[in-house]
C-alpha cells in the first residue's frame, strides 16, 4: 500500500533557485507590482554619512575608520552618550521641523 501522492513530481511552485534567477518574477510579468519615489527629504538623509567615515565631498574616509577600529580594538576608544542623545534630539527636531535655532 503506497501512501502519498502517486505522482512523483514536485510541485508545481517554482523551486528556490528557480525564484532566484527570476527575481520572484513570472516570465509574462512586465512591469513591477509597486514603484516607490523617495521625498526630497528622505534623498536628503541618504546622501548624509551616518557613521562619519564620509567626507563633506562624498569619499570615504578609510583612515578615519582604520582609527577608530585601533581605537576599539585598543581600549581607546570613548562612547559620550550626552553628545550622542543630543545629536539624535537635533536631527529628531530638524525631521520633524522644529529647529530651534
């Protein structure tokens, strides 16, 4: 007595790879199921450097971050939280509009 389907094939969803090499994607799909446009101040925050290791003209800074990680890896290194709550509360304050400059 044979339990199961009797046929032996997988499926008929797209194996994992098969996904992959389609981006997910039917093969009669031609045009994206959603388009997204960033705001102009969402572009803004992309083009600002978060960690500090890029310069004002958009290089990075591969020194800066060799330093600091000598830092850290020595013991060196020193975290001020005040200045770091203040900088969140500014760029808090600017996104939403309330500079208080």
């Amino acid at each position: 007595m044979k339990i199961g389907p009797l046929d032996p094939k997988p499926s008929s969803a797209p194996a994992a790879n098969e996904r992959k090499a389609t981006g997910g994607k039917s093969a009669g799909a031609a045009e994206p199921s959603s388009h997204v446009e960033l705001s102009a101040a969402a572009t803004l925050l992309g083009a600002g450097s978060a960690a500090g290791a890029e310069a004002a003209d958009g290089t990075f800074d591969s020194d800066k971050v060799q330093r600091i990680a000598q830092a850290i890896k020595d013991g060196h290194y020193v975290v001020h939280p005040e200045v770091i709550a203040d900088k969140l509360i500014a760029n808090a304050q600017e996104l939403l509009g309330k500079t208080s400059r």
